[in-house]
C-alpha cells in the first residue's frame, strides 16, 4: 500500500514541486488547495497522472480537513499567506490563514494520530544579528504597528501550537524554516525578487531594487528543498525538531540585480526605489540573512544541488519560455 501523502497549499510554487517528488517516489498525493496564491497552471501536468488528487477548498473548512487528513497517512502543511508584500496589503487575510489554518490542520491530525510537517519561515528570525541564524537562537522583531511582522509572529504562533501538541497530545510533529526558496514557476506577483527581477531583465524593464540594495539574501533551489522535506518525513529523529532549510551563498540585491541583467542580456536599467514607496511608510527590511545548515545536514545529509547561477540559470529558461508563450498567444489573439 503507498504511502498517502497530504499537502495543504499543493497547487503553490513549493507544493507543486513537492507533489512531483512525492509521486516520484511512489506515494499518492492528495492536494488541499483554495488558489489564493497557488494556481491550477501549477498542477495542469499533475491532475492525470495516476495517484494524484486535488481538492480545491480552503484549509478553513474544517470538514474537508478531517475528512482529507483521515485518508492520509501525512500531513505537509505548506498552505499560508506568503510573499511580503500580500502580507502588507493584506494582513488580516495573512493572520487568519498562518494562525487558523495550522489550528484546523493540526486538531485534525491530533485527533487521527498523524503525523505533520509543518512549513514555517526564515522570517522569524527577524532582525536577529546573530549570524548564521541557528533554530535555537532568540528572535527579534519589530513591533506590531508594522505589518510586516505579523508574518513572523503568526508563523512562530504555528511553531508553538505545533510543538504544544506533541508535548501534550504526543503528535509527531516536524518544523522547517523556509529560507528563500526560488526555481521554476514562483510568480512575482506577491513580491518575490528573483522572478520579478528576470522578467524586468527579459522585457528590457527598468529593474526595481528596493532600499539601498545592499540587503543579502541567500537562495536554495526548490528541488533542493522539496527533497528535504521528503526525506526529513521519513527520519523518525526529525520529530520535534526545527531545522532550518537553505544555502550559505549570500548575495546582496544590488550583486543579484547586476548578475541577472548580465546573465540575461538585457538592456534594462536598475532603478532604486524607496521602500516607503515599494511597500509602505515605515517599512523595516531584514538587512541579511543566512542559514546554520548543520542540524538539517546531520539529520538527513542535506547538500543542495544547485548553486546560485544554476537556479538562475533555470529560472530564465522557465521565465523566457513563458513569456514566449504569452507572446503566441496575444499575436493568435490579434
Ligand atoms: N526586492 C527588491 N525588488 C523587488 C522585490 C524584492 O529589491 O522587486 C528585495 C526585497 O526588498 C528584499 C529582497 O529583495 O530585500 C528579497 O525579497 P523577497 O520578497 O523575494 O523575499 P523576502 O526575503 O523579503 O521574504
């Protein structure tokens, strides 16, 4: 019998990945996704392939939690409200789904016995200075009059919650923060900077570097992570522990701007914009971040597979392609 795998927020960037790499590897897949953020032209290649289930619902709906979580052996709790700039425009919608989701989502597996993983954030580190940022560092962040950090806190509330039900009700839980994870069909549209910036640089677009630029951020290839997060289901000495998910290549956005434009050819400019402007009045930014990859190398033997260039690399590719198509098909269109 394979295994049954549920993901919540399946038809999302990561989830889509982790649907391909989860069926590869035999198991059937059962997705949990409303299309807030995720896209049906994520799963379009899935939806036939034997094994593979989608449910278009939210993860609000606490019946068809129950009933999805009883048929499945596992539960990869990806849905959230994600990209910082959906969170500033729209902050209620971001602390109801972090918080109240990841409540249905764990009372429903507590209830059959099984087991979670739950995806959380680099985010959370906040405006910590303690480089690199390990799992059992403090926390700093800003207050609560800047949306931004609703994210944040919303995402440590799911930690807690997660970790408070395999104390008290012995669910086996795992925790994975996300660091900045990028590949193949993330969209722009909630913020992120690398898909924005290659279709800036591929449409001869100015290219928007927010603040001063000299913020760093490091980047992991999708596949990178989606592996991770296969195998830490499978190892019985995850349970109960946080690990961090990423790569120690730091590159600041101003460097990323560059190499994007050189890498692409493109004849755009690069342009400053205050992130008053970017985002809103007062916006504080993380000026760097960068993982502690140890704990998740000792429990797995995690070593990412693609470097900077290369993920950019197929990003363009992905990119360059997609435009093409749009390109077809506006000129059928006329
Ligand atoms: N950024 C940028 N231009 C853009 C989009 C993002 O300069 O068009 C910056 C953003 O301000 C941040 C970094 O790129 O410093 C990474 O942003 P992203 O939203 O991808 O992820 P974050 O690390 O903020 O979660």
């Amino acid at each position: 019998m394979p295994v049954r795998s549920l993901i919540t927020g399946g038809a999302g960037f990561i989830g889509s990945h982790l649907s391909e790499a989860l069926l590869a590897r035999g198991e059937e897949v059962y997705v949990l996704d409303n299309l807030s953020t995720g896209s049906i032209v994520n799963i379009d290649h899935l939806k036939s392939r034997p094994g593979y289930h989608y449910v278009l619902d939210s993860v609000h709906n606490n019946s068809v939690v129950a009933e999805m979580v009883d048929r499945c052996d596992i539960v990869y709790h990806l849905a959230a409200a994600v990209g910082v700039k959906l969170i500033v425009e729209d902050p209620v919608n971001t602390i109801e789904t972090n918080v109240h989701g990841t409540e249905t989502v764990l009372q429903n597996a507590s209830k059959k016995g099984k087991k979670v993983l739950i995806a959380s954030t680099s985010e959370v580190y906040g405006k910590s200075e303690q480089f690199p940022f390990r799992e059992d560092q403090d926390v700093v962040l800003g207050p609560s009059s800047k949306s931004r950090w609703s994210y944040a806190c919303s995402k440590l509330v799911d930690e807690f919650l997660a970790l408070a039900y395999l104390r008290q009700k012995k669910l086996p839980v795992v925790i994975v923060r996300l660091f900045n994870t990028v590949g193949p069909r993330q969209t722009g549209r909630y913020g992120m900077v690398i898909p924005t910036f290659v279709r800036q640089a591929l449409l001869n677009e100015p290219i928007t570097v927010y603040g001063d630029g000299n913020q760093s951020r490091s980047f992991t290839y999708v596949g990178d992570v989606v592996w991770a997060l296969a195998r830490l289901a499978q190892a019985p000495e995850a349970i109960g522990q946080i690990f961090n998910i990423g790569s120690g290549e730091e590159i600041t956005i101003n460097e990323l701007a560059s190499l994007i434009k050189q890498m692409t050819g493109s004849k755009s400019e690069i342009v400053h914009i205050p992130y008053g402007e970017a985002y809103e009045e007062g916006f504080e930014d993380t000026g760097r971040r960068v993982p502690d990859i140890s704990r998740l190398v000792a429990a797995i033997g995690y070593k990412p597979s693609w470097n900077l260039r290369g993920i950019l690399e197929r990003v363009i590719e992905h990119t360059a392609s997609e435009l093409a198509e749009t390109t077809r098909a506006v000129s059928i269109a006329v």
